[in-house]
C-alpha cells in the first residue's frame, strides 16, 4: 500500500509540533514501504522470541497482544510468500486475541500492526496489514498476515535485554475487567506494574473518513516505548489515566497522529523477569505545550490514556531476562518526570512574567566545585534546602534537533532548564532576591561547562570580576522553586515534623542526622545557615557524616556554613576519606567537635538502636551513596521510610 501523505491525524500533530512546515518532515512518509522487504521478513522469522501486535475488539478499541511460539525461541513466523508473514502462535487466557479473533470468522479479515523488537541488539522493525487466514484450535493460533506498510523503527529508547527461552510457563489471571465504570480504580499492584515498568507497547488505530479512505485507508499501529523504570505515571487523584511522556524521536508521529484522528490506545506492558503481562485499552489524547507542562512539569508533549478496559495475566511470557543479567539501560532516556500532582513542593512561576536572574558572584573552591550567587527579578521564597530550577537557554541555548547523538545522547532531550539545591541561607517566611548555588562542574557538561569556563577566565585575566560578575551582564531564566528536603518549620517545629514517637519537652534539644556524600553537602549548607533565624530558646544538635575525596575543598564550606549558624547549633561533624585531614581539623571553629575516618561509612558503624534514637536522618548523594548510606543506617535501626533523602535526578 503506498502511503499518499499524512492523514488527517498526523497533519494535525504535526501542526501542533510546529514540525509541518519542515521539509525534511514532510516527506518522511515516504520511507514507509508498501511491502515487506526481504530483509525485514528474514529477521521476523529468524531474529524474534515473541511479537507485540495490535488488534480492534467489537467495539473498535485497540489491544495489543504478545504472539510467541510455545517454545520462546524464534521461528514461530515464516514467510511462506512475498510480503505475507505465517504465524503460528500459543494463546493463553487473557490474551486479547482469544476473543479478538472472532472478527474474522465474521468480516473475513482482520487489521493488524506489529513490532518486532531483537532485545539483545536493539534492532527493531515495525509492520501494519491484513489477516487473509486464520484458523484457532483451543489456545494456539496460526494466521497469515498480508503486510502493506514497514519500517525500521527509532531504536533510542530501548532497553538492551538479554532474553532467553522460558517456555515452563503457567499463564492464569489475576484481574480481568473489561469494561471499567466510572468510578472504578485500577487495584494498587496493577499501578505498581506500570510505574515500574521500562518498556510498554502502544497499540493504536486510524479510522478512515469515507471522503478520504481511498487516500488514506484505516489502520493500526503497534510501536515501543522506553526509558527509565517510572518514566510512564498513573494521575493519583483517579489511579486509571496513564501519562506517557513523549521523547524527542524521529517525527514521524505515527502513534500520536493516529491518536489525533481517532482518541484510543492500548498499553501492554512486560514484566521481563516474571512474564506478566498487563493488557490496558482506553480514551487516548495528546496534550502539547501549557497543557501538557501543567498535567507534567517539564515535557511539553506527552499522552494519556483513560484506562477503560484490563486484563493482567500472570506468568505468560515464555521469554525472560537472563537470570543474573539486568537491563541496559538507554543513555537517550531522560530522568523520570514526576506528574504535577505527585510533586507538591514545585512552584513553577507565571511563564508570562520576566522571572530572570543576573550573576552576581562567583567564588571558585577549585577547580571543579564553586558557589554563584544570583540577583532575582522576583521575590523567591526558597525554604532551606529546596531547588531553584533555571532556564539556562540564555547561556547555552537550546539544542537544535537531532534525531541520534552517539557520542552525547543526553543532549537529545536537552531544554536546557537545569535543577540546583539552594546553598545560602533562606527562611521559607521571607523572601529574597539573592541566592547562591554551590556546584560541581559535570564532565561534559552542557551548561556547568560553560559556567566554570567563565569563572575560570574570570580568576585568570581578572580576579576582581569574580566578586562582582553582574557587569558579565549573564541573565538566565527562573523557572519554579522544587523540593521536599528541608527542615521543619524553624518557628514552631513539631514532633511529628521530627519524625518522633515520643513527643520532647520544650526544652529539649532536636537531634538531626546528615548524612552527604560529595556535592551532597549542599543542601545541608543551607539548612546549616537557616538555623541561625531558628527561634530563641530553639537548641539544635546534629551530627553530620560526610563522605568525601575532597576534604580540603568541602570541609572550609562546612566551617564557613557553621560560623555563621550561631551558639544555638551545636555540630558534630565527621568524615570519611583516604586523604589525611589533621591539618585541616586544626582550621576549624573550635566549637565543633570533629572526627576522621578512613574509608567510606561501613555497615556495622553504628552501635545499635538506641544510638540514633530521637533523631531526624536526612541522607543526600549519589544512588551509590545512598544504597550504602541506607545500609549502614539500617544498622543503626533506622528504616528506609524514615530516611529524608534527596537525590541528583532531575
């Protein structure tokens, strides 16, 4: 089947991508084929464990289905002639096409898209056509597929799994609900399995207008979606509309373009180590622009989908994740991206007003770490520890579209919005217009390269400028404050803002637990500074374990931090590092008590329960800090719950 152009649906999107007007766009829909090639039919024959493919029910909404052989190896498809597929697959109960089938006994053909997906490798080739036969015994399925359109497809955002046969499987239902009402929730374990989850596959239909169905006939579409565990969210408020983010791909839009013409989809996900399968179909739009940033701050183009039918099979796949292996994970994935609703604490500003900033300092640590302090447009209310988040496209601007970038994938989704912790001191009561931020600089990377750059030429050619940088004239914009790793309240702290059983008498000190690894201290400087605003009569007694390879660097951040906290702070702070940290000990205020240790915090390092009892723990660095940081915590009786932690994704 020729494609003529785009239908209906994808003009639409395309319009609202502002991609219509671009040539290279426009003309993409002639790499669809009209036929199978040779070489695609070779590898769907010989490359693929199981086969992912959408199918209508009765009711026109889309399913999609995994074909398999009983055997999870490849060799279940064959072609038997040009540019038809024969595939002979095992059924089981719960999968849609047991009952999707019948349509054909019926019409006498049958829509149907695929995608075939070689995990290991991550080649991928996409298909849509019409079943000619189609014969059913019990629970195994043999149908021949005429395939009118294929193309490889956008390889950015998959996962590379090493898949293996499986076929000792015992597939069995454990939700099957067809028609959902309208007060119905999806159960907690079914929105469990899909926050979790890496790898979907959207199904998707185009129902032709009669006008135009000789020029654009109706189809399906089958295609992949992929990216961090999380990256796809269920709405809180109604647990059964599915946000599915969409990344920068090849624009050709197929999916979301069907959806544009005809608001249905399905999802079908894959639990790779256990072989459940969640079956969804439902009421699909695409939002763009305002209304998808205010549905999920920060992805300006995204999908969701009304769950009006599911089906979750258990134990079904017969292909699994090698035991022992785990997934690679794409490096184009950007960080997961929380829904509005999930994330409370961020305040994006008004987009119509000029909220910018205007550098102001720079204060070099050394060659990799420094502090910028900034003057705001606007009045910020920043509670101690939170994030400013910053429009850097000033600076570096936004990268122009690439479809693959092999040797800087991250720069594929790249707006150039960048998320700081706050390192001044700040009280969420009153405003400011001065912050600063202390930074590493990112190997590579796109926006602290370019910010240490100058305060590296700065300290070179004028070291003066470093302390007053506003004539650099470098204004940036603010985009929102974010964050829920902060200090109780400084007036009226509670016990239960404390996280304590046992409520403490009003003159009793509150007893905190820092614990940083690296850059982690950030946040901690701030909150370390605040305290000096804490009400009279307030006593705060914390103990800080910081990790770190440059104790001669981040050690003077602490001490400045804690001068300028007041007598009501009393700190203990101790440090973990290969380096000897005597000398600098000796340079501390004295009224801290410090303590060095060689080596990272072991797991036995705390003495048992009654050690860290009363205290508030805040942990705060990378996710290989923190999973030992947790451990050794846990031997100190603290649970994982109890733990304040904030990380470095954003």
């Amino acid at each position: 089947m020729a494609l003529n152009g785009w239908h209906r649906g994808e003009d639409i999107i395309h319009q609202k991508l502002q991609t219509a007007n671009d040539y290279a766009v426009a003309s993409l829909y002639m790499h669809i084929s009209g036929d199978l090639p040779p070489e695609h039919a070779e590898f769907h024959t010989r490359q693929l464990p199981f086969l992912p493919v959408t199918t209508l029910d009765e009711e026109g909404r889309p399913w999609g289905s995994i074909l398999a052989g009983k055997t999870g190896k490849p060799g279940f498809i064959r072609t038997p002639k040009y540019t038809v597929l024969s595939i002979d697959a095992e059924l089981w109960e719960g999968e849609p096409l047991v009952e999707n089938s019948k349509l054909f006994e019926r019409d006498g053909s049958m829509l149907v898209a695929g995608i075939g997906i070689e995990f290991p490798t991550r080649r991928r080739n996409k298909l849509a056509g019409v079943v000619t036969k189609l014969t059913k015994e019990e629970m195994r399925l043999k149908m021949e597929l005429r395939v009118n359109e294929a193309i490889g497809n956008c390889p950015k955002y998959i996962n590379v799994r090493d898949l293996v046969p499986h076929p000792q499987t015992n597939p069995r239902i454990a939700y099957r609900h067809l028609h959902l009402s309208p007060d119905e929730r999806l159960p907690d374990e079914v929105v469990s399995f899909i926050t979790n989850a890496d790898t979907l596959f959207v199904g998707t239909t185009y129902q032709a207008h009669a006008v135009d169905a000789i020029l654009y006939p109706s189809h399906l579409g089958m295609n992949q979606r992929g990216g961090r565990p999380g990256f796809t969210r269920v709405v809180p408020s109604d647990a059964r509309t599915v946000v599915m983010p969409d990344f920068s791909g090849n624009r050709f839009m197929t999916s979301l373009g069907n959806i544009e013409a005809t608001p249905m989809a399905s999802l079908t996900f894959v639990d790779f180590v256990s072989g459940d399968i969640l079956y969804l179909t439902g009421d699909a739009q695409n939002l763009v622009g305002a209304d998808a940033l205010k549905l999920m701050p920060f992805q300006k183009t995204l999908t969701t989908v009304y769950v009006t039918g599911f089906t979750l099979v258990r134990d079904a796949l017969p292909v699994r994740q090698r035991a022992g292996t785990s997934p690679l994970r794409s490096p184009y994935s950007p960080p997961i991206r929380l829904l509005a609703s999930e994330s409370p604490t961020i305040a994006l500003f008004d987009k119509s007003k000029d909220s910018t900033a205007l550098l102001r300092k720079i204060e070099l640590h050394s060659s990799s770490i420094a502090t910028f302090t900034w003057d705001s447009s606007v009045d910020l209310h920043i509670k101690p520890g939170q994030t400013l988040i910053m429009d850097m496209s000033p600076l570096v601007g936004v990268p122009a579209y690439r479809h693959m970038a092999q040797h800087k994938p991250t720069s594929v989704n790249d707006d150039s919005i960048r998320t700081w912790t706050v390192s001044s001191a700040h009280t969420s009561s009153g405003g400011t217009r001065t912050y600063s931020m202390t930074m590493r600089e990112k190997r590579g990377g796109a926006v602290t390269g370019p910010l240490f750059a100058i305060a590296r030429k700065l300290a070179e050619v004028k070291p003066d400028a470093l302390e007053d940088s506003r004539d650099l004239g470098l204004r940036v914009g603010i985009v929102g404050v974010s964050g829920s790793f902060v200090l109780p309240e400084a007036s009226g702290v509670s016990d239960d803002e404390l996280g304590l059983s046992v409520p403490l008498a009003s003159n009793a000190p509150r007893k905190l637990l820092w614990v940083a690894g690296g850059i982690g201290i950030t946040p901690f400087l701030s909150m370390l500074r605040s305290l000096r605003d804490a009400p009279s009569g307030t006593h705060w007694e914390i103990r800080f374990l910081l990790s770190t390879r440059e104790p001669e660097v981040l050690l003077p951040l602490v001490d400045k931090a804690f001068r300028e906290c007041g007598p009501q702070v009393n700190l203990e702070l101790e440090v973990f590092t290969t380096k000897n940290v005597e000398l600098i000990g000796q340079t501390l205020d004295p009224r801290m008590m410090f303590t060095s240790h060689v080596g990272r915090i072991p797991t036995d390092f705390f003495g048992g329960a009654t050690e860290l009892a009363g205290s508030q723990v805040y942990l705060c660095g990378s996710p290989e800090f923190e999973k030992a940081a947790l451990a050794a915590l846990a031997g100190g009786g603290v649970q994982e719950s109890a733990v304040t932690r904030e990380g470095f994704e954003y």
